[in-house]
C-alpha cells in the first residue's frame, strides 16, 4: 500500500489560492441583488456563504494556529454554522458583496502571512481549510441549482476527458457480485481524513450484489411512468406522508415535458446519465419497486475500495494512483454527469462503475460514529449529527473537487433531501435472485 505523502507548504498554499480562485469564479458573473437573495430556505444567501469561508479561515489558520486575535470577532456568531441554521441566515446581519470580499482578502492575507513566519507544520489544519472551501463551493452550486437564474452562466468552461468505456445500457439494473467476509473501513491513520472516518476497522459483511452503475434516468423515468409515486406499497409510512404533503411526483428539477434543470438551463433529460436530485426516500421506494434495496455503507465502501487479491482497500476505486480526468468524473464545474460507464479505467475490483463523482449516492445507513471514534478538531463537525435523523450518502458528485471526494469520506443529509447533486445504485442479498 502506497504511503501518505504530506504536502508541502508550498503545496497547500497553492491549493488555497486554487480554491479561492474557484470560489470568486463561481460568484464573479451573480448579480449583487442575487449573492444577498435567500433562493431557498434549505440554503444560505450565497454571500453568507463568503463570509463563513474567510471567518472559518480566520478562525482556524490564524487565530488557533497563529495565535492571533480574531480580524472580526463581532462576526463569529453570524458565521457559526452550527449555531445559526440555514433557514434563519437570510435574517442575519452578514457582510454584503463587497464587504465580504474585503474580509476573504484580508483573512488571507493574514493566513499567509502566518505560513511565512512559521510555517504549515504537518498542515493538517491548512488541509481542513481547503477542504472546507472546497465544500462550500459545492454548497454555492446548490444555491444556483436552486435558484434558477436563467442568465447566470457557468465560469471556468471545462471540457471533459476523453472517456475510455461506453455507456452501460442496462440503466443501473445490472448488479456485479461482492463476495462476503471481513475488510477495512474507514481511512487509514496517516494523512488528514475527517474524524467520522476514523478509527479504520474491521467490518464483516455478507456476500452481496451492487449496481454496477447508479440508476439512469431513462430507468428512473420508467419508474416515473409506470406509477413509482403512485404505489403506496413501494414506499416507506415516512416516505409516503412526505410524498403526499409535499405533492412529489418527480425528480427535483424534472419538468412535465421531458427536461430537467441544469445550473443555469433547462436542458432535454439526458436517458444515460444518472438520475440527480431525488431524496432518500425516493430513492428507496425505487429499490422497493424492483426488489432490491439500497446498500449499506459498509457495503458500498467495500465494493469501491476492497481489493481480494491483496486482502486490502485501495486509496481509490482503480488503485493507488492519484486522481485524473480519465479516471472519474469530478471536478466538472461546467459539465454535469457523464453517462453511467464512460469511466470504464475508474472501475472498482468489483467491476462497479462511477464510484466516486457523478453523483453522491444514498445508502441504507443512519449517520453514525465507527467503533473508538473520537470528535476532531472540534464535536461540531459531525459527532452532533450522529443517530437516527440523517442517511449517509458516499462518492462525491460532478461538483466535487477531487481533494474532497475520497472512498472513505461521508456526506449525510435528511431523508427528505433533493437539493444535493445526489442519486443511487441498488443492492440486493447474495441469496436474493435477481
């Protein structure tokens, strides 16, 4: 197994400049008008977003590594994210465009000038910062997902690598074979990892079959079609009471003839690529009406990441190399998904494909601590969202940055939930005939 490299302070200081250059990108073509509207009541006005990426930074880089006072310790409270939900933070007296410009800019600074005088140390912290950012531009493209800004148009025009497989047209039906026993999970002790996925462990699971690809949406269209938000008996008590109060009837984003919302367009529904934006509750209904389920987390890392032959997990699906293009589908700022398939070279040892990007996807499990797990760097981040409230989702989207978006990382969000980039694949027992 390949070792943990430590980036170099240079290095982590370049991946702070990248991240912020991401960031400015992505708001530089809103209106002012648009950065301080609350778009949806699930999400932050962007701008609030702004000033809680400096505020962390501030908080982080140069008062508990630094040790210096806070630039703007008036503003700790508005940005606390524990402390003030979404819902509320339309109301806050958070920093407007132009000021909140000013303060990521002089909280860099101040970082930077922190690194010169001592350093990045083992850079764990500096880590945790571009990870947070990076997050929260994921968050941002929430935002504009949701806000339906028809003028707004995507910065940073990337163009897709070349993919080497093509797409699978069994629509995400088609389950591979992970073969039970023990295997590892969770990150390894080196390198940064968030504290939810540590300690890694032992785990045991029985044989089971997964979906080689995430369900499309031409197979969820069917679905659609054949009734899927109709049938009482294919949804969870939960699932149906929200279904009928809030009136679902579709992906969020669909529209009646046969388009679905992208970032800044109406776009035809693409048959081949994954199906986005459904909750978890959706998303189980779907597995119901096939027979099927959704796979556990310790399933789902499993088939990403544990290679027989070795009797080891990979650092990534296709092995120990680092992220490329070719490999998965992250990092697509202005793309979207890909069809299911098209990243044949990023397959697991099970032969599952599109494990990380695309779209996050649901599991079975309530977010929860592993064995021995212990709160760090501060209880906030995820041990006060433990229990039954929240479903784990796994593997990253198109809009995920590939620093974010490992085997091992956990996103979790309510069962109720579509503004993630989120979708599925199924599972079923070894013993469940297909």
């Amino acid at each position: 197994m390949t070792a943990v490299a430590t980036p170099s302070g240079e290095q982590l200081v370049a991946g702070l400049a990248e991240s912020r250059e991401r960031t400015l990108a992505l708001v530089e073509r809103v209106s002012e008008e648009d950065l301080q509207r609350v778009h949806s009541k699930l999400m932050s006005p962007l701008v609030w977003d702004l000033g809680h990426i400096a505020a962390f930074e501030d908080l982080w880089l140069v008062h508990r590594y630094g040790g210096q006072e806070l630039l703007r310790p008036d503003l700790m409270e508005v940005y606390d994210a524990f402390e003030t939900p979404r819902s509320e933070r339309g109301d806050l007296p958070y920093l407007r465009p132009g000021e909140a410009l000013a303060y990521l800019e002089a909280v860099r600074e101040r970082a930077l000038g922190v690194v010169e005088a001592r350093g990045t140390e083992d850079g764990l912290l500096h880590e945790l910062v571009i990870r947070h950012e990076q997050q929260h531009t994921e968050t941002m493209l929430q935002t504009l997902q949701l806000a339906r800004l028809e003028d707004y148009s995507l910065p940073l025009p990337l163009t897709r690598a070349a993919t080497n497989g093509a797409a699978v047209g069994d629509g995400g039906l088609e389950l591979v074979a992970v073969p039970g026993g023990p295997f590892a999970m969770g990150s390894r002790a080196e390198g940064f990892a968030y504290d939810n996925e540590r300690p890694r462990h032992e785990r045991r699971v029985p044989g089971f079959r997964i979906g080689r690809t995430p369900i499309t949406n031409a197979t969820f269209l069917r679905f659609v079609e054949g009734g899927g938000y109709e049938r009482r008996e294919w949804w969870s008590d939960e699932g149906w009471s929200w279904k009928e109060e809030y009136d679902i009837s579709r992906p969020e984003g669909w529209t009646t003839d046969g388009r679905e919302w992208r970032v800044g367009r109406l776009e035809p529904l693409a048959p081949d690529q994954p199906v986005v934006h459904v909750s978890w509750f959706e998303a189980d209904a779907f597995a119901r009406a096939h027979g099927a389920r959704l796979p556990t987390e310790a399933e789902w890392e499993k088939a990403a990441t544990w290679d027989q032959e070795t009797g080891a997990p990979r650092s990534y699906p296709w092995g120990e190399e680092p992220w490329a293009p070719e490999r998965a589908n992250l990092d697509q700022t202005a793309l979207g998904p890909a069809p299911v398939g098209a990243f044949a070279s990023g397959a697991s040892p099970c032969g599952a494909l599109g494990m990380l990007g695309d779209v996050w996807e649901w599991t079975a499990s309530a977010f929860d601590g592993y064995p021995g797990f212990r709160a760090h760097p501060y209880p906030e981040y995820s041990q006060v969202f433990f229990g039954t409230d929240y479903k784990v989702l796994r593997g990253g989207s198109w809009a995920s940055r590939p620093r974010v978006a490992t085997p091992t990382f956990r996103n979790w969000d309510f069962p109720i939930r579509r503004q993630i980039f989120a979708g599925f694949r199924i599972a079923r027992d070894e013993r469940t005939p297909s």
